[in-house]
C-alpha cells in the first residue's frame, strides 16, 4: 500500500471518477450501451471537469497527509467522564 505522499492526484482523481461510473450503474440497474461508456470514460470528460476533480483529490490529499491538531476541551469547565464529584 502506498503512504499519502506516493498518491497521484491525477490517479485518485480518476480512480474515484470510475467508481462514480460503476456505482451510478449499479444504483439505476441500467446496462450501459457500448457507445455509452465509451462516453462517460475519463478521457472523454471535459477539460475543466478534469481539472476540478484534480484540485478536489490534491486537497483532499493534503487533508489526509496533515496531522490532525490535539483536540482541548470545548468546555473546560465540564469534568471528564468519571471525574465528576457527585453530591455536597
């Protein structure tokens, strides 16, 4: 398995194009014609299209490579579960 680092915006990209594709066909139950999917493939999408989704999988790239920050309390004047003093 590759780390975050090794993926390829552009492959993730159409990786989850493909998917898009395959699990729109399967919810409609619809056999695509031949020509049909010859249309829908990758290549095919418009330019800008393309472009989007790049920019969508390298941000989503970047998210996932970055650390997430140590979550603080919200409220910190609420006791942790269990530290509660219950009573007078």
């Amino acid at each position: 398995m590759s780390t975050i680092q090794e993926v390829n915006a552009e492959q993730l990209a159409k990786l989850f194009y493909n998917y898009r594709e395959a699990l729109a066909h399967d919810c409609t139950g619809h056999d695509l014609h031949e020509n049909q999917k010859q249309e829908s493939s990758w290549e095919r999408t418009p330019q800008s299209e393309r472009k989007l989704m790049v920019a969508a999988a390298r941000l989503t790239l970047l998210e996932l490579s970055t650390t997430p920050a140590e979550l603080t309390p919200g409220r910190k004047y609420y006791a942790k579960p269990g530290e509660a003093d219950w009573g007078c």
